[in-house]
C-alpha cells in the first residue's frame, strides 16, 4: 500500500471509529477553587513564548496530516486559524513527500499563515534511510522554524508495512541536533524520564510527551488490519505522568500532549509546568468543515483556559504555575512509586 493511501486510512478512521485509549491521568488532579480570585477576567493574560517565538497563547495544533489532497485542505484550514490566533501549529509527517515532491505542496502553509510558529515532521525510522541533509531539508520545505521527530516504535510494530529496526536512533538525533532546532515527540505512548534524559543528552530542543489517553494510533492500525493493535491500545505512559516525570528530571521545555480535550487540561498541563499544550483530535472534525470552525475551537479552548486561571486566581502563566494541585488516584500512586513527591504541588 502506498504511503499517500496509509494517509487516508488514517484521516478516515480518525474521523468514523472510535481511537480514543482512555484515562490521561488529568482526571486525578485537581486545582484548588479560589472563590475571591481579586482579578478582573479581562486582565487574564495568555500570552507566553516557545523557543523565542512569542504566541498570543500557550496552544499548539498537534501534527495531524499530510500527503494527501484532504490533507492538503485540512493543514490550510488549521494553519489558517493559527494564523488568526497566534498559536502555533505542527504538520504531518513529511515522509510522503520525501517520496514524491509533487505531494510537498499539501504541507506547505506559509501563505495563509506566513507568521506561526510551524513544526515540520519526520519519523524515527525515516532517520536510517535518508541522509542527514535530506532530513534537514524537511525544514525549507514547508519554511519551518524546528523540525519534530516523532517516536513512534508502538505503531510501527503493530502496523501491518511498519519499519521494526529502532537501532541507532539516538545517535542519528545527536547529529540532527548539531545543526537543527528538534522537537522529539512521541505519539500516544508517552516518554519516560529515563528517555527524556537521554533526549536532553543528545541534544534537543524540546520535548513532546503525547502520552497514552488521546488517539490510540495502536487502535488506528487495527482498524488498518494490524493484527495485534487492539492488544497494545491501553499500551503507555498517562500523559500527565509523562508531563509531571519529564518536568522533574530534564530542564527542557515541555510539550503536554495526549488526550487534551479543555481548556481545564490545557491549564492543569500548565500549572504541572509546560511550555505549551497540544490538541490533535479535537482539530480534526473542525478542519474537515472550515477554517472557521477550527478558529471557533481555538477560541472555545483559549475561554475555558482564561476561566480555569480566574477560578485559581491567575491572571498570568506564570501565576499559574504556582497555584497548589491536588493529585490523587492511579496518577498519584505511579508518582510515587517513581519517586516523586507529589505533596509539593498540593503545598505551593
């Protein structure tokens, strides 16, 4: 099956099945109501900045698509509307285009949002076949300011025409690192610390932890025909564990992703101490119709984050960050267990 019909399969289930794996572990915290917040709504601030962009909100258009003519609809569309609210916007894997330049144009959205911050993409495998300048390539192609590299060993496997050799990847992200800005990022899995230590070590960015409670792309592919995806869909790492064990054993910035659905997970990933939060899924049905639909669930988003920093008594980012959370359940205990104390967010 080519690259291009692997595309479609995966917008088309995306948007008829349910690929959804479950609990993202931001249903056991809890911020703290402050029924006297002393601030006017309207001073509520959500302005921040992301590797010396400044974005009018700490909001990023997860990588959804590419290499495809509805693909191609739907990045402008996304793109668009980043463009309107000043957020920032990852692209599909570019592989499909590596292959066949007639395909780079349903990447390319510089001229309906010429001023975004914009993450290009590859996959992990895609390091070992084609040469550094190639991967570095991907960056002029869409004009990109960082390029992603997503992790992805759980769908590969489970993926009927999956690559299955992950040797040398690390090294291969070493040498990127040398000369390029890189965002590593998972893909509903989530990253461990120990693999955040490493990442940091070799030199990147950023990092995305797109933890397991969002699209289940182990789902995606047994929709697909892969035998054993519906086997490995509670497979990973809760994105708010993946978030809280990064935030404590790297300095880099953090990428909440995985299973965000509010503007309430958007303020918890916050106030854990992200940088920015994602959203894939919620993107999609919006982008199928118009731009201006995905610009109304940007600014229904970007409301309930304002409200969730009233309701604390926040009326910046980083006065969100020092407001107490209670965490508590499964999220707690796996903490825990991991050796992080989970009191000091409760007593900030």
């Amino acid at each position: 099956m080519s690259i291009k019909s692997r595309k479609e399969d995966h917008i088309n289930i995306c948007l008829k099945k349910n690929v959804e794996s479950g609990q993202t572990g931001f249903e056991d915290i809890f911020f703290v109501h402050n029924s006297l917040p002393e601030l006017n709504y309207d001073d509520v601030d959500i302005t921040t900045s992301f590797l010396g962009k400044k974005l009018n909100a700490p909001i990023l258009i997860e990588a959804l698509t590419g290499g495809t003519e509805k693909a191609k609809k739907i990045n402008k569309n996304l793109a668009w509307a980043a463009q309107q609210s000043g957020i920032a916007m990852g692209i599909g894997s570019q592989r499909a285009a590596l292959d066949d330049k007639a395909l780079e144009e349903t990447y390319k959205v510089r001229d309906v949002a010429p001023d975004i911050f914009l993450i290009g993409n590859i996959g992990m495998a895609q390091l070992k076949k084609y040469d550094t300048d190639k991967i570095k390539s991907l960056i002029d192609m869409i004009d990109a300011d960082v390029l992603a590299i997503h992790l992805n060993p759980l769908q590969e496997l489970v993926q009927k025409e999956g690559d299955k050799d992950f040797s040398s990847i690390l090294e291969k992200i070493r040498e990127l690192s040398k000369s390029i800005a890189i965002i590593a990022k998972e893909t509903g899995a989530g990253i461990s610390r120990e693999t955040a230590s490493q990442l940091e070590k070799a030199g990147v960015s950023a990092i995305d932890v797109a933890g397991h409670g969002g699209t289940s792309w182990s789902l995606v592919e047994y929709y697909r025909g892969g035998i054993h995806g519906k086997t490995f869909e509670n497979w990973g790492i809760p994105t708010a564990v993946s978030l809280i064990e990064c935030l404590n054993y790297v300095k880099l910035p953090i990428i909440s992703s995985g299973g965000l659905r509010s503007g309430i997970d958007v303020a918890k990933s916050l106030a854990l101490g992200a940088s920015l939060a994602g959203l894939a899924l919620p993107f999609l049905q919006p982008a199928i119709k118009t731009k201006e639909h995905v610009l109304e669930k940007i600014k229904k988003i970007e409301e309930e984050l304002k409200i969730s920093m009233a309701l604390v008594g926040s009326s910046n980012i980083v006065s969100l960050k020092q407001r107490p959370l209670i965490i508590t359940g499964r999220t707690r205990q796996w903490l825990e267990l991991r050796g992080i104390d989970v009191k000091k967010y409760a007593h900030r």
